[in-house]
C-alpha cells in the first residue's frame, strides 16, 4: 500500500522504524536524528563506540530507502 503523503510505501516505513527502534533499545538515539537514514548513520556510529567493533549493515532492496537518508 503506497501512501501518496510519504515518500516511502507505508510497510517498508513501518518495518523499518520497528527494527531501528528496537536496536536503538540497546545503542541509544539522538533525538535530532529524524529521518530513518540519520538514525542508521547513528546507531552504526554508536555501535562501534559501545563495542570498538567495526560495524556491518546489510541492506536489502526492501530497506534501501533508508540508504537515501543518510549524511
């Protein structure tokens, strides 16, 4: 189902900002990161802080518009 008012279709948005949400539970969010590829930009930078672990994000076609968000 597409919603004309957002960029994205409503499912991917959705499932999307499920699971940020949900890795943001464990690595924290900056509330001025608004937009759903400012928050992966944040969380894989939170993620190599908490752990000084190199990051690895694997994306799929059905997440690659969070691709387009970030800085």
């Amino acid at each position: 189902m597409f919603n004309h008012t957002r960029k994205y279709p409503v499912g991917i948005q959705t499932f999307s900002e499920i699971r940020l949400a949900i890795m943001e539970k464990d690595y924290g969010r900056d509330e001025t990161e608004v937009s759903p590829g400012m928050r992966l930009a944040g969380l894989i930078q939170r993620a190599w802080q908490k752990t000084g672990r190199q990051t690895v994000v694997i994306i799929d076609e059905y997440d690659a518009p969070l691709l387009n968000g970030i800085p």
